[in-house]
C-alpha cells in the first residue's frame, strides 16, 4: 500500500475544513448519516467561531489508477495565533496543498504558512478556491500565486470546495507530485510526538508520525527527552475517531496509547522508541508572548485547576503556566500564551471542558530589565519587576509587521499603524495588493488589540503576520495600587513610564467606584517607584449618633461626636479592610 502524507495551509476562512470535507466525502472516509459540515473541526468553539484551532490528523483510502493509496491528511488551522500548530504539522508531512480564496487573494498569513513549508522542503500544490463566487478574482489570485510560488499558471489548480467543483483533481495532484515516505522498516522503531491527549485508562495517547521501524500493542517504549519508559496500551490511525490496529509502521501517521499517566512526561517533539539510540529532530520549543493570571473562581477548586492546565499543556505545546502567588483572589497560575486569541480560547477551553468558573487578570507581555550589576530578568508579571532603584535598563520586544491590504484600503492602514508607534521600511507588490512592511512594538499590539482594528478600517481584507525580531530600549516602570498605604499586589501593572500617569488615576477612580465604603475614610492611591502619582478617597459611613438625643446640653452632642472620631481614627489606625472577591473580578477583567 503507498502512502502519501500532507496537509491543508491557507489564511482563515479560505475554505480550508470545506475542502477536507469533500475530500472526506470523495473517500467515503465517513458515512454520509454521520457527516456533517466542518466534520474536522471536532470542538464546539470551532464550530461556534467558524475557525481551526486544533490541527486534526485523520486517514484516507483513494485509488488511484487501479492503484490503492492512503492518504495521512492533517488540516491545519489559520489564524496567526496558532502557528505553531501549523509547523508541528508540516514537520509531519511530505506536502501540502496551499490553498487561497479567490475573492480575497493572497493573505499575510498565506505567505507565512508558505515559508514554514518551504523550510521543511515540502511539495506544494497551488490551489485556489471559491471560483464559483459573483466576485471571485479568479484570473488575477491565478497569477498572484503562480508568481509567489515561481510556477506556471496552469499548475494552479481551480475548484469550489462548497459545491464540489474539481476536487478529485487535487487529490490526484497529491498522488502523483507528493512523494512518499522512505522505506526504513528494517531499522529500530522512532517515531516524532506531534501532538497528544490524555486517557483515563490508557494515559497520555501520543500522536506520532513513524519515521523508521514498526511498533506493535505490548512492546516496550522509551521517550528520549523525558527518559521515560512505557509500555504499548494500544496503536492505530485516525478515522477520524481513534481506531486500533494490530502495528504502526514507518511511513504512518497514527497513535500511540503509552500507559504513562503523569502527563509532564510525554512532550512535543519527543522521540518514542524501543531501542534507537539517536533521537528525532523535534520542534523549536515555542516562546510565549503574553501573559495573563488565571485564579478559580471558587478557591477550594485550585487542584482541579491545576489538572485542567496540565491536560490543555497536553493539548497546546504552546501553551505553558507556573504558580503565582496568593492574592486577594486566593491561589492562581502564571498563564504565557503566544497571542490575544490563544489566551481567549484556552481559557473558554478550560471553563466548558474541565466546568470550571475562572477569574483572568488582564494580559500582560514579556518585558526585560538588567540590574546594576548587569545581570538581565524576564519580567512576565509585575511581581517578577525588580526594585526600580536597582534597574539599570529596560527593554520590550518589538516586532516586523507585515500588513497585506488591497491598494484601495491602504492609505487607511497606513494611518492605522501609526496608532502603535510603528516605524515604516518598506511596501512590496504582492499581484495587485500592497505588502507594508513595519516594525512595532509588540506591546502596543497587543494593548490596542490591532489586529480587529484592521479589519475594521480594511472591511476585513487586510491581513497581518509578525515575527519578533529584538529586544529595544524603553523606560517602565512598575504602577502599584495602595490602600490604607499597603500594596495591592494584585492590581500592580508595568507600563511605560509616560502612560503611568492616566492608568494610575483610571485604577484608583475605578477602585473608588467599587470598594465599598468603610466605618473610617480609606486612601486609595497609585505610586511609581514609592511616589505617590494619583489618589482618591473613599468617604466614611456616615452614622448620626446624636440622633436619640433630645434637649440637654451641647457638650454631650460634642462628646459623642468626638468619641465616634476617636473609634474611626482607631479602626483607621488599624488599617486593615476586606476587598471583596468581586472588587478584583471587575478590575481584572
């Protein structure tokens, strides 16, 4: 049986999941009862988003010529965000089938996609959708993409996945350019982790693409990096469902159930063997870039938050977290994810999947601060910044922007971008469409949530991608919040030093809103460095204690007037209130 293994890489919404369900239906891979739209996209938040988040494997079977293939496709998702779900797929495959909607062209995350498979020496099959559409620019995308890949027009293959308009001709195109697998079945068994879930019964089910060798259901394993040893639960393929099979031999991608229930001891990248002695090459570990506290709502449910943020690690290498410490909202996790909608979806993962009712801090991003003595910290939350007398210098990340946009739209981005301080290199001609090329730093990005704000001035047709490139020279400081003097280390922040002025009198006017009032006055105040910048105060309850009196003598009002002021200086004195769960809720979110 020859074996053809590939995936799908295109920008989001270009059809991506609509051409694997054809390609599903053209197998007979699933019964026609049991399909349904996006059959790929296995999570309801797919599904309700209309995008790909987790990359899905699953198995074909296509004859071709009178000759039987299978053919291992892995759809991909799109969204800058997810990357790095992209780049474990690619590394598991031969090929990949790029595919670009018609009436929108070439995208900044096409291009991305494109040079991550290119640096994989893959095979590329051009193909452009949506042909059928009243407005779809067919002839143009056609030259738009011939030109980016250096092939020939008729090479670029036309169809409409919706109405199933020339498919077979990208499944023969997979057959026949693709190559297969080399044959390495007379060495020992290695094959690369991919991707993983967790079992109750079987531990963690490792996704692996056989490299050399064959594996069989009871043989011992070895995972190279942890130097963890295993035993075979079960292996087989994806059909999609996981299906068991008596071996997996080079050449294939399925699964391996590794008996091994700590899940910290099977990682991406691994090499899963049973006597090799040289390891696979793995993935680049990827570095998270914002950063955001996750706390449990209901504090007796910190373990089980716990297991939950083990098990999303299982799923989402890209994801990483460490304990923070105690606060006003008990205890939480330190939480890196590599973008706005990877933080959006994990966490809206965690709550459906684990029924878990989460409180999040605001994101934050990862800053650099050197000491006097030169010695260089990783600042990923304000509790990591060191003592302000102690920095020498600090620094934020910035990165190369590239925004694609039609001509039309362009005069509108380029305004956009000076919102976030972006410095201009140079514009490329992509076909018909401007490639602006920008560096930014990350942080105003982020903060101004740039990405929806393109969209919005380019009505949806401007796209962008970005790498980080350096670290740059910018003053922060640390904003603390004081009530009653002492710091509120849960409502500290680190921002530049120019934006320290309006976030410390936005907080303190919040808190002033929110905390509820007390028997003694109580200061609320925002310092820099121990400078105080920003104060409100919340006001005294107010009680009459003179309101039973009748008649007598104004000294006896005056005495319990001065009394109740000598209580309230006391409590004061004291110095100590409770801030409501809900105080730290609304600030945060």
């Amino acid at each position: 049986m020859k074996i053809r293994n590939f995936s799908i890489i295109s920008h989001i919404d270009h059809g991506k999941s609509t051409l694997a369900d054809r390609f599903l239906e053209l197998t007979s891979a699933i019964e026609k009862r049991k399909m349904q739209p996006q059959f790929l996209d296995m999570m309801d938040l797919e599904r309700e988003k209309g995008i790909t988040i987790k990359m899905q494997p699953i198995r074909l079977n296509y004859v071709f010529n009178g000759q039987p293939y299978i053919l291992n496709l892995i759809d991909t998702p799109g969204h800058v965000d997810f990357g790095y779900e992209v780049s474990r797929a690619l590394a598991a495959v031969e090929g990949a089938v790029l595919l670009v909607d018609a009436s929108q062209g070439i995208q900044a995350q096409t291009l991305a996609n494109l040079e991550l498979a290119q640096k994989q020496n893959l095979v590329i099959i051009p193909v452009i959708n949506k042909i059928d559409l009243s407005h779809a620019r067919v002839e143009e995308t056609i030259k738009e993409l011939a030109d980016v890949l250096g092939v020939e027009e008729s090479e670029v293959i036309k169809i409409s996945a919706k109405n199933s308009i020339n498919i077979e001709e990208v499944l023969k195109a997979v057959v026949e350019k693709i190559p297969g697998p080399p044959d390495n079945s007379d060495k020992s068994f290695r094959a690369l982790i991919f991707d993983s879930k967790y079992d109750s019964y079987k531990g963690v089910t490792a996704f692996v693409r056989a490299v050399d060798g064959r594996i069989k259901t009871g043989e011992k394993i070895y995972l190279m990096a942890e130097k963890t040893e295993g035993e075979v639960k079960e292996v087989g393929f994806f059909i999609p469902e996981l299906s068991p099979s008596s071996e997996l031999k080079c050449g294939e991608i399925g699964y391996i159930a590794t008996g091994i229930k700590q899940p910290d001891k099977v990682k991406i990248g691994d090499t899963i063997t049973n006597s090799a002695k040289e390891a696979l090459l793995g993935y680049e570990e990827s570095k998270p870039m914002v950063f955001l506290s996750i706390y449990p709502e209901d504090t007796d449910d910190h373990k089980n938050l716990k297991e939950a943020l083990e098990k999303i690690k299982l799923t989402d290498a890209a994801f990483d977290f460490k304990p923070e410490m105690k606060t006003g909202l008990g205890r939480g996790f330190q939480c890196g994810f590599l973008g706005l909608l990877h933080a959006e979806i994990l966490t809206e993962r965690i709550r459906r999947e684990f029924d878990l009712s989460l409180v999040l801090s605001t994101p934050s991003i990862l800053y650099k601060a050197v000491t006097g003595d030169n010695k260089e910290t990783l600042v990923y939350t304000p509790q990591d910044f060191p003592d302000p007398s102690a920095i020498k210098e600090s620094f934020e990340l910035w990165v190369n922007l590239q925004i694609l946009t039609p001509q039309e739209y362009l005069s509108q981005v380029l305004e956009l971008s000076k919102l976030i301080s972006a410095k201009y290199l140079d514009t490329q001609w992509v076909g018909g469409k401007a490639k602006l090329i920008l560096e930014a730093p990350l942080r105003e990005i982020i903060d101004r949530n740039f990405y929806d704000k393109l969209k919005s001035v380019s009505q949806g047709f401007a796209s962008m991608n970005y790498d980080i490139l350096d670290w740059r020279k910018v003053e922060l400081v640390k904003l603390d919040i004081l009530i009653l003097g002492k710091k509120e280390e849960s409502f500290a922040r680190i921002v530049p030093k120019e934006k320290a002025l309006p976030e410390g009198r936005d907080m303190v006017k919040k808190l002033k809103k929110l905390i509820p009032d007390q028997l003694f006055a109580v200061p609320v105040q925002a310092a820099v460095g121990g400078k105080v910048i920003a104060r409100e105060t919340i006001s005294a309850k107010r009680k009459d204690v003179t309101g039973y009196l009748y008649g007598g003598d104004v000294t006896r009002k005056n005495k319990l007037l001065e009394k109740q002021k000598k209580g309230k200086a006391e409590l004061k004195a004291k110095g100590k209130i409770r801030i409501p769960p809900d105080v730290y809720l609304k600030i945060l979110s």
